[in-house]
C-alpha cells in the first residue's frame, strides 16, 4: 500500500482498493468467521477479531481506485437488494 502512495510507485491502487473492499465487509470477528467459512479468507494471525482489527485499520483514510472492484461490489449490492426484498416479503 506504501509503494502505491508514492509519486513513482507501483501504478493503480490494486492492493490499496482489495483492502478497502475487504473492509467495506469486515467490521467484527463474526464478519471474518463467515468469510473464513466461505472460503474467501484464511485467517493466519490467531484470531479473528485481529483480523477485523487489521482490516479496519489498515483501510483508515484510505481511497480505493472506485473502478477497481466495481463488479464485486454490484453484485454485493444487488444479492442484497435481493436479500432485503425477500425479508420484507415475509
């Protein structure tokens, strides 16, 4: 993320805008178990509240690329319109 922030780093802000999403998902350890349990996540570190923590602040004040994960993101957005939609159906 550091190399990405300098003038002559790397271009883009893949890893900066992958860290932002992950925290966009991620708020409490019962975020990361159900990542972990989807298997979008392998939790190295001990716990999983440490991985909340380490996401949460790791993306402070931190300005992903928009384009970059735009596709993972409507889909989130759209399966839980759906998910909405279904709860008020009932």
């Amino acid at each position: 993320m550091a190399l990405e922030m300098c003038p002559k780093g790397a271009r883009g802000y893949g890893i900066t805008s992958y860290v932002c999403l992950l925290d966009n998902l991620i708020d409490h350890a019962d975020d990361v178990r159900e990542l972990r349990f989807r298997g979008v996540l392998v939790n190295c570190l001990g716990n999983d509240q440490q991985v909340a923590d380490l996401f949460n602040e790791l993306a402070t004040d931190r300005t992903p690329d928009p384009k970059t994960y735009v596709d993972i993101i409507t889909k989130i957005q759209v399966q839980g319109h759906h998910r909405n939609d279904l709860q008020h159906a009932f």
